[in-house]
C-alpha cells in the first residue's frame, strides 16, 4: 500500500505553536480566526475575513452666518403669509456657468439672531438647513424646500386622514426626529404646520426652525410629538374614529414615558403606508384649501421678523 507523506512548512503556521494538529484522516484542523491561503496555479491567494462595518454616528453643526447679501445666490419667487407671523420665501438658487442644473427651490426665513444649529449630514425627513447669510443686521437661514403644511392637509374634508396616514406620518417624521436627538439636540416644541409633506413623492420633512434646539438630557420624553398629535387629530374633520382608536391614544400617552428611540419600537407604528400613499391628501389639500396663488416677484430683504 502506498503511504501518503503530509509536509508543514513553518511559515505557513501563522505564528502558532503547535502546528501539528492532525486528525485521523490526515488532513489538518482549520483554525476559523486565520487567515486561509488557498495554492493555485497562479500563486497564492489570501482569503481574508470580513471587516465589521462601522456604525454611522450623527453629527450636528454649527452654523457660521455667511456675510453676504443672500440676494446675490438666490432669487425669491413667492413669500408666503407675509404677514403672518412665520413669513417665509420660496426662493431659486440662481445659476452659473460653473453649476448646472442649480435651480432648485429653497426656502429661506428670517431667523433671530442666535445660534443656528443643524446635522452634519442631511436627513430625508428634515427640512434641513443649506447655509446661513447674516445680511443689514438680520440672518436668513436656508432650507430645504418645505412640502405642504400638515396643518392645511389636516383640514382637507375629502378625502380626510384616517388611522393608517396619520401613522404613516408618525414613522417618517419620527425618522427625522430621531436623527436630530441622536445628534443630541431635541425639539422642545412641534406643530402641526412644522411637518409638510411633498406632493411629488409623499415624503414628509420636519422643520428645525420653529424652537431653539436644546441640549438633549438623560431625562427627555418625546412629550412633545403626542402634543402636536393631539392638535393633528383636532385640526381633521369628522374625526371620531381617531379619537376612539384605542391604539392612536395608547401611542400618545406613551409618548409622556418613552424618549424618542423608545417610541420608535411602538407596535403602533408596525407597517406603515408608503410614503406614495399621502400624495392624494395633499394634492386635494391644495385644491379644496390652500388654491393655488399667482407667483409674484419679491425681494428677499422684504421678509418680515418671526
């Protein structure tokens, strides 16, 4: 009978003492925390283990008011309720040779004169913030362009919000939410008209501006979601069935007990609607309350103070 010869060569032993493992078969025990080499024909080729992806961390920044008349990047096309309290500018960033396809809509508000204080990277559920101008004493901070308010959705009779919508804006607006509290800043306030919603794609932003962000705490809750649900469900019409649903004022309760990544477990928000599914609502919304008005010209200094 021929006898087989098996050959260790100490370099391929990696460091390890005892590279005499041999089992009955002849063959060797393959240690899993090694890296393999495999012989072939073309050389040797290195398996390697897989790296273990680092988590993402969100990041918030500082904001540095730019010096500069914010005129000369963008031109405004529509300001909104001028004279309401929260008088804002839909504004085009206005092109150049060098960026095309720069015409994208924004909108731009008169900020007070404190920090502004946004995330590192932008989040699809925020009205994010693209930059600061500090421009004849005031600072006008720019968004992203704001879909259309919750507040006028809410008040839309045909067709009206039910359970599975106003779920479905839960989950996304909490996304976003979430992400700002992960950057450790919260919201001390939200409301209805702070969360707009796209007519193109049913995605839902939460705005940044309306409150000073704080310091998040040990101690935070996320009381301040189940208040603006609670003034969500009293701005919708004929809304008894939500007023009823057990499971809607269960949510709301928790909200004075969980801090916001707890909340996100609620089994309330287990298969929410596709974000596609809200874009009836707000195109009605437009019709029915809020018609479309004629774009007029304006300066964007013409803004007034929030």
């Amino acid at each position: 009978m021929d006898s087989k010869r098996l050959t260790i060569f100490p370099r391929t032993t990696n460091g390890v003492k005892d590279a005499n493992t041999i089992n009955r078969r002849g063959g060797y025990t393959e240690l899993s925390a090694l890296k393999r080499k495999l012989n072939r024909e073309d050389g040797l080729l290195e398996r390697k283990l897989p790296k273990p992806t680092p988590s993402l961390q969100v990041k918030r920044k500082n904001f540095t008011p730019l010096d500069e008349d914010p005129g000369r990047h963008y031109r405004c096309i529509h300001i909104v309720d001028p004279e309401g309290e929260r008088p804002y500018c839909l504004a085009q960033e206005i092109a150049s040779a060098a960026t095309e396809n720069a015409y994208r809509v924004v909108m731009i508000r008169r900020s007070l004169d404190k920090s502004i204080y946004g995330l590192g990277d932008s989040n699809p559920n925020l009205l994010n913030i693209v930059s600061v101008f500090r421009f004849q004493g005031s600072l006008f901070t720019v968004f992203d362009r704001p879909g259309f308010p919750l507040s006028e959705i809410a008040m839309s009779h045909s067709p009206p919000l039910g359970l599975a919508e106003v779920r479905t804006i839960s989950v996304e607006a909490l996304a976003g939410i979430c992400a700002v509290y992960t950057a450790g800043l919260c919201l001390p306030f939200i409301g209805v008209d702070d969360i707009t919603i796209s007519a193109s794609n049913g995605r839902v932003k939460v705005a940044l501006d309306r409150a000073t962000l704080q310091e998040t705490t040990a101690h935070d809750k996320a009381t301040a979601f189940g208040t603006m649900l609670d003034n969500l469900v009293s701005h919708i019409p004929d809304s008894s069935a939500l007023q009823q649903s057990q499971d809607l004022l269960a949510f709301i309760q928790h909200t004075n007990e969980r801090s916001y990544p707890e909340l996100k477990k609620e089994s309330f928000l287990k298969d929410p609607l596709p974000t596609a599914s809200l874009i009836p609502f707000v195109l009605n919304a437009q019709i029915t309350v809020f018609p479309v008005e004629h774009v007029t010209k304006a300066v964007i200094t013409d803004l007034g103070t929030s």
